[in-house]
C-alpha cells in the first residue's frame, strides 16, 4: 500500500508539500499540485483519514460522559447522539463517569492526549475550572453546569407542578414525593415543583418527601419507608421513571394495588415504562431530540469556536398509562 513518502518520491516534493495538497493548507503552486495529483493517481494513493485530520488537529472525535449506563435513559440518549456524529462522520465516544470526578478528569485527559474534538457531558460534579483547562468545546446535557457552558435540558420545575396537578385533578388527595439525589440540579428542580404544589395544601408534612438515588432499589426502600409512615397516600409522582418503577414494585411486595389505591407519576418518559406492569404515567422527555439538539450544538462550536451558544430547553409531556386512574373510576 502506498504512503505520503512514496507520493512525495514519485512527485519529486516534500510530504509537508503533500500534506498541504491533501488538506488544502497554504500556497502550493498549481504546477506542484498537478505533479502530486499525477502521483496519487498512479500510486493508487488513500489519505490516512487519521492523520489528515491530526495534522489539522482534529480527530473527528466526540465523546458522551454519562453517570450511569445501567440508567435506561442514557442510552437513549446516547443513540441520538451516535446517530447524529455518525451522520457529521464523527467517531463517537461513550464513557460511565459515575458522577465521581477524578473519574471524569482521568477520561478528559486520556482522550484529550487523542485530540478530541468536543464532549457532551451529563455531570454533578466536573468543575468550570477543569472545563477550561482542557479548553475544547463542551455541551451540558440534562443539567445546567454552570454559566457560559452551553446547555440542552428540559423543563423540569414546570414538568413536576404538571405531574402534581395531574395527580390532584384525578382525585389524588394525599400525594408523596420520591425525590432524587440532593446534588442534582435537575432532581432539585423537579422537587421544587412538588412542594410548590403542595406546601401550602393541609394535608403536607415534610415527611412526605423521600430521598432514592435515581434508581430501582434505593427508590423500593423509599416508598416502603413513605407507605408505612403514611398508609394514606393515595398519589405518589416520582423524579425519574426508575424510581417510579422501584415504586411500583414496593408495592407488589406491600399488597397495595397500582392504579386503585395509589397512582404513581414518573419523570423521564423511557422506554422501559411502557413495559412495566401497570404500565408508567411519565412527563416524557423527548429523549431523542434532546441528544440530538446538543450533538448538533457541539459540533457547530467545533466548526466555529467563536459561535455564540446560550441553552435549549425542551418541553416535557404527559404521557397517561395504567398507573394512574381517576377516582370516580375506581368501583
């Protein structure tokens, strides 16, 4: 297989002066330029895609930080932005951070060695000044990092007074709150909506707000904890769909029923909640558009490191399955 050395023999130049041709970097004289194309042509020469885009100092690279690949939402994410770097003809980089920081510094370092072209990071815990150390493009996914970072994330307060307001219309009359882990934002925002909802209502106790950590076990333990201390509770809206469908399950094992004595509200809209039994009543995120909306941000930043990018937030919708029911329907 022929290489750039044997391009610039045969064309009786340098492979600098090759490389310029391939790239289309600096003066190279016409004359020059037919002689390396006579020479490519003959040698049945293939540029090396790497090493062109390593000599620009770009690698066509992207990479997705996650903090948990065992959440069925990431994945969802992931594939939208897979597509989208697929179709830009970028390689895509998928990487469990964990949310532990030196975890996310130890991948940003390894994969900036291989110039990586930019990152969509979903994080509670990576810091503005390691962003700015490593200075390439970056896109907040999910949650807000922090300002001048741009960002794609959806409606999250606004999301969680509708899920709360949808449990009242349907004759929820005491209604509990699975909350996710306390440093993060967007489990914050979603908690806030809550309580705005229900704060000023007679029947709330601050013991009606339960601590899961965004998944299936912690979220089980939780409600048990929730039913026990208040058997009452006939409306229960969770911040993610694993912990609604930790919810669910928790009620399996106590023998209350799902929807006739309690109706359960998630948060997220996966995929995993059209197969749970009942059914999940989520705000659904449009997952797909959201990976694809901040894959499409990163990339423009790529292309244009000066462009002016501020922050995309989509709206939520509710999406009414088997968990919830309206009172008057319960015979």
């Amino acid at each position: 297989m022929a290489t750039i050395k044997d391009v610039a023999k045969l064309a009786q130049v340098s492979t600098a002066t090759v490389s310029r041709v391939l790239n289309g970097n600096g003066y190279v004289h016409s004359e020059t330029k037919q002689r390396v194309a006579v020479a490519i042509k003959e040698l049945n020469y293939r540029p090396n895609d790497v090493a062109r885009n390593l000599f620009k100092g770009r690698s066509k690279t992207i990479a997705l930080f996650v903090p948990d690949i065992m959440n069925p939402y990431f994945p969802e994410l992931a594939r939208a932005v897979e597509d989208v770097a697929q179709k830009e003809e970028y390689t895509f980089i998928l990487c469990n951070t964990d949310d532990d920081l030196e975890k996310e510094r130890k991948y940003l370092e390894a994969l900036t060695q291989k110039s990586l072209d930019g990152l969509v990071i979903v994080s509670s815990t990576m810091i503005s000044e390691y962003i700015k150390e490593f200075n390439i493009p970056v896109v907040a996914l999910d949650r807000i990092l922090y300002e001048g970072v741009p960002s794609v994330t959806v409606n999250n307060f606004e999301g969680a007074q509708e899920a709360v307001k949808y449990l009242k219309e349907i004759g929820c009359k005491k209604i509990a709150h699975l909350a996710g882990p306390q440093d993060v934002r967007n489990a914050e925002q979603r908690r806030g909506g809550y309580m705005s909802e229900v704060e000023q209502e007679s029947w709330f106790q601050s013991s009606l707000v339960e601590r899961g950590g965004y998944g299936i076990e912690e979220a089980m333990a939780s409600t048990t904890r929730l039913l026990k201390a208040h058997p009452d509770i006939d409306g229960l809206f969770a911040a993610n769909d694993l912990m609604a469908v930790g919810a669910i399950k928790a009620c399996e094992t106590l023998g209350i029923n799902i929807p006739d004595q309690l109706s359960i509200v998630g948060f997220d809209g996966i995929m995993l909640g059209k197969t749970t039994s009942p059914s999940l009543t989520t705000m659904a995120q449009p997952i797909y558009d959201i990976g694809t909306a901040a894959v499409e941000m990163l990339i423009q930043q790529i292309r244009d490191p000066d462009l002016l990018i501020d922050m995309k937030e989509f709206q939520v919708k509710l999406v009414e399955r088997g968990s919830t029911i309206r009172k008057e329907e319960v015979t």
